[in-house]
C-alpha cells in the first residue's frame, strides 16, 4: 500500500475512506454528510478527489493478493497502525475522527468494520472523548 507525507491531507482522507468501505458498501448518504460538512476542504484536498482516495484504497487492497472475500480482510492491526500512524498531528487527527463518525452514522447504523476502524483511530491517536461508537465495543484488533 502507497505511503502518503506524514499529516498530508490524502493519509488523512485515506482513514475516512476506511471507514466508509469497511461496512463492505459505501452508501450515498456517506457521502452526501461528508459533502454537507465540507470534509474536502477540513482536509485540505482538492474539491472531488475523495472518491478517487475511496478508489485507490479498494485498489491497493484489492492488490494485496489475499483471498479474504472482504477488503477488510487485507486490514490487519499492522496495517491499521501504519495508517494511523501516517497522521499524528493532534487537531487533523480530532478531524478525521469526527469526519469519520459523521460518515459511518450517515446510514443509521454502526457496522462492526466501522467501529473497528474507529476504535483503532482511538486507541493509536490515544483520543477517549467519552464519545462512544457504539454501545458494543469491539476491539480494534482484526481477527484472522
């Protein structure tokens, strides 16, 4: 998987893009809370260049070669952890983490590959806002 510059706005949008996939479908209302709250530019991107991150990143792990039958498959806390780590600056990380849950609760619902990745961002970025993802907590760890 490609590495972006450490606190670029493309690391940044790739952690929201994992949300978003990682239910296994990307909804339409993802993306029109995203549009609504202006997340290109909180991010710095360039205007619709968030669907091409989404895209690259089903690509990259596409790529990966397993056999899983998820995207999610390919995701393990390794690469959780160099993903996570891409972002380090304390307001980018606040950012994508509210970015990220507006997203996964654009559709109502919190998928267990949502609250993952979510619960990863927490417990690498060390962000315990007494917000919770969900009411059922589940570890951040990918099992095989």
């Amino acid at each position: 998987m490609r590495s972006y510059p450490h606190n670029s706005p493309e690391a940044a949008a790739r952690i929201v893009a994992l949300v978003l996939i990682s239910d296994g479908h990307v909804c339409s209302s993802e993306f029109d809370i995203l549009k609504q709250l202006g997340a290109e530019r909180e991010l710095g991107l360039e205007p619709q260049l968030l669907p091409h991150i989404v895209h690259t990143l089903c690509e990259e792990l596409l790529a990966g070669g397993y056999e899983t039958g998820s995207l999610m498959g390919n995701v393990d806390d390794s690469t959780l952890a160099s993903l996570m780590a891409e972002i380090s600056d304390p307001a980018l990380q606040r950012k994508v983490l509210r970015l990220s849950l507006a997203a996964a609760r654009a559709d109502g619902h919190l998928a267990d590959g949502e609250t993952l990745v979510v619960e990863a961002a927490r417990h690498h970025w060390k962000l315990f806002d007494g917000e919770e993802p969900s009411a059922k907590k589940v570890s951040y760890r990918h099992a095989a």
